[in-house]
C-alpha cells in the first residue's frame, strides 16, 4: 500500500552528511520509460535560479510557440504553452515547489503523482531515495504532459538530481559565489566547475553576468571540452542605458525592463535576471513580452508584504552584497542564519544599511547558534535585540537571511 504523499516525505530528512550520486541514476532508470520527456532549461547557480526560472516559465507560458524545440501542436485557438517550474525550497507550503501554468500544483495532484511514482520506483527504491531526489522526479512525473519544464538545480549542478533529465535544450548559469563549500569546492573556480560540468554536449548554454571573472573562464572551458555553445548576457547598469549596450533589442528590452522595475519597485538584480530569462527565450526561439512580467509576482524576491516591509530568501554573501545595494538606510533587520552560512560576511555587508538587527528563531536542524550571531553582532558594534513580534508603521524592515527565516516572520504574523 502506498503511503500518504506527505507523511511518506516527512520520514526522509532534509539534509544528508553524504550525497550517493549514482541513486537517482538507477532511480531514473525505473522511471524513464514510463513518462514523456517534454524539452527542458536546466538552472544551476548559487543566487537568483528561483527568480531567473519563474520568469523564464512565466514569460514563456505567455509566449508563442516555436516549432524548432519539437513542441507538439496544441488547440489552434490557443497558442500559450504549457509550463512546469520546479524549484526549491519552500517557503510555507510544498506545493510552493511545482507550478505548472501559474499555478502551485494541488494536494490531490501530488497524491495521485506520488501513488504512480511510488509504484514504478517500488517500495524499496522509493524509501532509500532522498527528499530532494524523489521530488524531483516526482515533479518530472507531473510535468509529462507539459511543453516545456524549468528546472532549478537544489545543490551544484553535475551531481544534482534535476540534472538526469536527458531531453535538455538550454542551460542557464545564474550568478555564482560561495556557497555550500563543503559539498562543491573552497573556491569560485571550483564552484563553477561542478555546476557547468551540468552541461550536456551538443547542447546550448547561457552564463548571466557574474560577480566573479573566473566563472566566465571557467564556463568558456567546460563549453569547449563537451562542444556546447556557450551565451552570455551583456552586464550593465539599468541607469545608463545609452552606454555601450550593443544590439538594438537588448536595449529595448533593458527600456521596457527599466519601466517595468519602477512600477514594480525591483531592485537591479531582479531586472538582471529578468534580462537572462529573456535572453533564454530569445536562444529557445520563444517570443517574449517583458511587459508581461508587470503581472508577476515574485514572492520572497525582496517582495514588498506591506509598504515598509520586504521580504527576500536570500542567505549568503552574494545576495547581501545585491540586497544592500537595494537597501534604503536605516532598514530594520529581521534575521538568523544556517550554521553553514558566512553570517559574519552578512552582517558586515548589509551594515552600513541596518538601524539595528532583530533576531528571529527559527526551526531547523541546521540553524546556526543565535550566541554565535551574537557576538558576530557584538563584533560588528552593530545594534541588536531578539524579535518580539512588533512592528512599527515608521520603521523600515527587511526579513532575511533564509527561507526558515522568512517562514518563521510569516508564521509569527499569522499568529497574531
């Protein structure tokens, strides 16, 4: 008998000391015959693939087809694709981390997927399959009557489990910083190399523009050895649109975007990747309107909850360095940190931005020690206190440093 989807998924632990690389392997072997392989974008990086891959679906199922990624043809009448989205982690809810056409798929769709998956996989196959492995192929099973899916990698990119689909058509290079060194490498070029090892050869690829020059290098290098044709996106302000921006349409679109951003009160490093999702399309001979990202939201992606309140899922020292630049001054920080996260590098970057810190618990196996953050706090003579629950209509606030951070400021507002 098959177990309930989600008492079935809370048995299997989040995080593992070890990763089996080759499990999913032979997991997707069972699997493989048994469901459609719709073309896929594959996303790896170390910020901005959930943002970069909603946009990408999003803009997409907008879009008209193109008879050149061997999409089959739908209702005349209605030329939209159909699109899965699969990222990770979730912020409340599951369902948070398989959208298909707008929508967060439903509790029933998740049942009936799983029953199916569970009975192709078996018992024991099914059991010894991680969280993140066994949804992903989960979502795959979901995603078989789609047009097109976007995958975001959970961890690196060679070894990831989303990196088993085999009908792959582009993949996206989000930007790269440090980030879980214990599983991927103690430098940037080490880094970069596991995740565009996730190349297929023959295949295309895109880089977004990077914070660091040895991931170019390295891109162009893994490129040429698997014979992928490698793109990458123009990195320029989106306050100095006269300079040097080269083809007519980027300019355009970085036009539109700019007018976009205003409305929408998005920070450069969205428009930035809402210029590689474009430029993603353009390489998938998909016609997007930027315009239609007007209607978009990106919840968690520094989303204004309310008018002086901003919340972003963001947790390393990458995203701090793009979220300060965003910051207004004196912002209220509500925050904590995973144990293996640089929370001192954090601190030290949003500081010249930060009023004062409000710490926040949350639940997790890997929350780092709040006496640790206090006396990186201490260290950093900047002011702090632990969160209370109250907020002030004059204050400003930022909620990150994870997404249990953000979970547990949206939990504490339900309760009140």
């Amino acid at each position: 008998m098959t177990p309930a989807f989600f008492d079935f998924l809370e048995q299997k632990p989040l995080y593992y000391k070890e990763i089996d690389t080759q499990r999913i392997h032979n997991a997707y072997a069972l699997l493989k015959d048994q469901i459609a392989h719709p073309p896929a974008v594959h996303i790896v990086g170390t910020n901005g693939k959930g943002s970069t891959g909603r946009m990408i679906a999003y803009l997409a199922s907008q879009g008209m087809r193109n008879e050149e990624l061997g999409i089959r043809n739908r209702i005349e009448k209605d030329p939209k694709f159909s699109i899965g989205h699969y990222t990770s982690p979730h912020i409340l809810r599951f369902n948070e981390r398989i959208w298909i056409d707008g929508a967060e798929v439903s509790d029933e769709q998740l049942e009936e997927g799983h029953r199916r998956l569970y009975e192709i996989l078996g018992p024991q196959m099914s059991e010894e399959l991680s969280y993140f492995e066994y949804t992903t192929l989960l979502a795959l099973l979901l995603f078989e009557h789609c047009d097109l899916i976007v995958l975001e990698a959970g961890l690196g990119g060679e070894f990831d489990a989303t990196n088993v689909v085999e009908n792959k058509r582009l993949s996206v290079v989000t930007p790269i910083g440090l980030d879980h060194q214990a599983f991927l490498g103690d430098d940037i070029e080490s880094i970069a190399r596991t995740k565009c090892k996730s190349f297929t050869p023959g295949s295309r690829a895109l880089l977004a523009p990077q914070p660091y020059p040895e991931v170019p290098k390295v891109a162009r290098q893994v490129a040429q050895e698997r014979g992928v044709e490698l793109h990458m996106v123009k990195d320029f302000g989106f306050w100095i649109l006269d300079s040097g921006l080269g083809e007519n349409t980027e300019k355009k679109w970085a036009e539109m975007l700019n007018e976009v951003g205003k409305e929408k009160g998005w920070p450069d490093f969205l428009l930035q990747n809402a210029l590689t999702a474009l430029k993603a399309l353009e390489l998938l001979g998909i016609e997007a309107d930027p315009e239609a990202l007007r209607d978009l939201e990106l919840f968690g992606r520094f989303y204004p909850l309310r008018e002086n309140i901003r919340i972003d899922v963001g947790h390393n020292p990458l995203a701090a360095r793009v979220i300060a630049q965003a910051l207004e001054p004196e912002t209220v920080l509500i925050y904590n940190s995973l144990d293996d996260k640089d929370y001192w590098e954090v601190l030290s970057t949003l500081k010249p931005k930060i009023k004062r810190v409000e710490l926040i618990p949350i639940e997790s196996q890997r929350a780092a020690t709040l006496g640790l953050i206090e006396e990186a706090l201490e260290e950093l003579e900047i002011p702090w206190n632990c969160y209370d629950g109250l907020l002030f209509s004059h204050e400003k606030y930022l909620v990150f440093g994870s997404f249990y951070t953000v979970e547990a400021f949206l939990r504490s507002m339900e309760a009140d």
